[in-house]
C-alpha cells in the first residue's frame, strides 16, 4: 500500500480532496507501465483538480498531478489506456514499451496526456500510465530538477519555439524588438523570461505583484511592467512594441498584447488565469500580419515534447531554476493548490512525493 492524494466529487457536487495511505495498484486504472514516483509539482491545473473543477478533473474521483518524475518499477503491468483492447493480456510484456527501448529502472519523466485530468497522475508514489507518454530523463537534469520544469516549464519551452518558428530572433519582426512574458511571477512566465533571456533577449514581463519586480529582474527580464497597463488597454491596434508575447493570461491582457504586436510577429496563447474570453478584433491579423499560435502541452506530439526538453537541458541556467523553485511534501500539495489558485505562489513548487 502506498500515499496518493484522491479528490471526489459526490453526488450533491461537493468536493473532498485527502491524502490516503492505502493506495494499491488496483486503484490506479489503466497503462502498460508502472512507475514509482518520486517528484511532482503544482501547476494551475493541478490546482483547479484539486478543486473538483470539472474543466480539468473529469472523473468523480481522480488522483491529481499533471506531471510526475519517477523510475520505471514493472514493465508490462496493465492494459494500455488509450487502446483497451480485448486481445491485450494484461500479463503481457508491452509491445510499445520494447519499442521505445524502455527497462525496469529506467529514470523518466510525464507531462500532459490526460493525467491528473481524465487518467490518475502524478500526485502519488505509484502510477500506471502507457509507455509512449514517457520522455527519459534528459542527460544533466536531476529528477528534482525535472519535476521543477514540469508542465509550466514545458510549455514556456513550446512558446519559445512558437516564438522562434514565427521568426523571433530571424529578423522577421525586426529582431530587435522586446519580448513580452504575461501571468511573468507564475511557473510558465518565470522559465519562459529565463530561457528568452538565456537565448538573448530583451524580456519585458507583465505582473500584477510589484513585490515580485526584483524576483522578475533575477530571472532575465529587463523591465517590470504592471498588469493593469495591459489589462486597461483597449483599442485593438496600438503602438507596434513586441516582437513577441508568451501570454498565460488570456482575455483583456491577451487583447492588449496583440494589439501591440509588432507587424509579422508571433503571440504564443498558452493560459487562461485572466479569462478566457478574446476582446479584440480581425485588425491585428489582417492589418499587421500576426500570428496567433496556440500552445498545447497535453497533446503536443513526442518529436515537439523531445525538442522542447532539449531546449530546456540545453538553455536553462539550472542554478536559476533552484532559485524559483520551492519544495513541498506530498501532504502540502491540497494547501498548495488553494494558493496557487489564490495567486499567492510564484516560481514552481514541487511536490516531494516519497
Ligand atoms: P501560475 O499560477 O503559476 O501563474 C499564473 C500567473 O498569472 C500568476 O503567478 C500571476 O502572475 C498571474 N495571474 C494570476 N491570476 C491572475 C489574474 N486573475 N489576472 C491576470 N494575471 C493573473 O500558473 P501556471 O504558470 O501553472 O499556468 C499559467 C496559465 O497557463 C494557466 O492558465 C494554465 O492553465 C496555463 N497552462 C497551459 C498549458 C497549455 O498546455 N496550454 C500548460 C501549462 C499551463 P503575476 O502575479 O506576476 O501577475
């Protein structure tokens, strides 16, 4: 038997979330591959599953935890979740996890595919998951370290190359432009300005915690903004500023950022703490030649998922990313999610799972 943190949603809607300490493999649900996990972390998502928000928590009872750091323990251990095939034997070595070359013992890492959503996650110190959602460790990141990435540093390495494949840094923008990081003191904001920064940019980040601001600067950003600046931004075209956006806010602030684009430049949409609604209209797009591009994390195919954790082993100044993580143990994560809703966290927290 082991810990996990379970939430359920009861027949009246209400929500209990607990940690309980007799977990068995049997609870855990479907996957060809059982993993001990020994790092977490809390994203914005694990705190609205934490929640019972029905947007991300979609089952009645759910272990949470989009992310999970951990070594493979059995190989073969279960029906895989995406093909519940009736020919499957669960006794069976996994086709797919031989052909991703995987071994018992092996360190990997998960982010996305549905866990701590649909399928039970990382908040636990056992999950069985398919093989094909794996990514090994990358070469110079501890385990630690990777949970400390997670999804949100994930995703901030997906919105750079949006950024990049957009023509950042190419001239297409001009080049020279600054790089806007909205939602800048949370876990994606805070890599996305570490790794813009290491790849030699100038980073203006949006926050609405000016106590942050020296927090922000440590990270790479050159200038502090407020977030009321963009928030009460309203016309759809304005004076041409960024030559880039990573936005985890949505609504008005996504709006206000598009509308300062620069001609031909790229807005990576990731988040939604702001709302999820888009106030602007056509002009940006067919006056200036933006691009929108949408960034998703859970679905992103395993050749995206490989080069944007190479970017993060090749780009992230690993000390800086000690220096915005905080860690926490598996009995603080349901505290946790309350503040991260709150807005009372900054940087990454991880969870430590054993
Ligand atoms: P965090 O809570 O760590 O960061 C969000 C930050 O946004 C906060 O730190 C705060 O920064 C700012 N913020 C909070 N509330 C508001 C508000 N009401 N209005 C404006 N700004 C606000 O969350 P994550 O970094 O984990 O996630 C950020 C967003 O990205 C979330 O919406 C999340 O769901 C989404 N996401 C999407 C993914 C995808 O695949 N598309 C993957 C991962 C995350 P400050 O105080 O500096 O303003």
């Amino acid at each position: 038997m082991f810990r996990s943190i379970f939430v359920t949603r009861a027949e009246d809607k209400s929500v209990h979330a607990a940690l309980r300490e007799n977990t068995t493999d049997d609870d855990l649900g479907p996957g060809d591959v059982l993993i001990d996990v020994t790092w977490s972390g809390i994203n914005y998502k694990d705190g609205m599953a934490l929640a019972g928000d029905r947007g991300v928590m979609r089952t009645n009872e759910l272990i949470p935890g989009i992310d999970l750091v951990g070594t493979i323990a059995q190989i073969g251990a279960g029906t895989r979740a995406d093909s519940l095939a009736a020919d499957s034997a669960p006794d069976d070595r996994s086709p797919e996890a031989d052909a991703a070359g995987l071994r018992v013992g092996d360190a990997v890492l998960l982010n996305g595919w549905g866990i701590g959503e649909t399928h039970n996650g990382g908040l636990s110190e056992r999950a069985r998951v398919d093989s094909d959602w794996l990514v090994p460790l990358p070469k110079g990141i501890s385990p630690r370290r990777a949970a400390a990435i997670g999804t949100a540093g994930f995703t901030a390495a997906l919105s750079v190359l949006a950024l990049e494949r957009g023509g950042l840094g190419r001239g297409a923008a001009d080049g020279s432009g600054e790089v806007l990081v909205t939602g800048a003191s949370g876990g994606v904001g805070s890599i996305a300005i570490a790794l813009l920064a290491a790849a030699g940019h100038r980073v203006v980040a949006s926050s609405g915690r000016p106590e942050h601001r020296d927090y922000l600067l440590s990270l790479g950003a050159s200038e502090v903004i407020g977030r009321d600046e963009l928030e009460s931004a309203g016309r759809p075209l304005q004076s041409q500023r960024w030559a880039g956006v990573i936005d985890g806010v949505g609504g008005q602030t996504l709006a206000a950022a598009l509308a300062q684009t620069q001609y031909g430049a790229t807005v990576a949409a990731c988040g939604m703490v702001g709302g999820v609604e888009l106030p602007t209209t056509v002009l940006p797009f067919i006056l200036r030649g933006i691009h929108l591009s949408g960034i998703n994390s859970v679905e992103c195919p395993r050749e995206l998922r490989l080069a944007a954790w190479g970017r993060l082993a090749r780009d992230l100044d690993l000390d800086l990313l000690d220096s915005l993580t905080t860690e926490i143990p598996l009995a603080d994560a349901i505290t946790a999610g309350e503040q991260i809703l709150a807005g009372k966290l900054h940087g990454r927290t991880v969870v430590n799972v054993r």
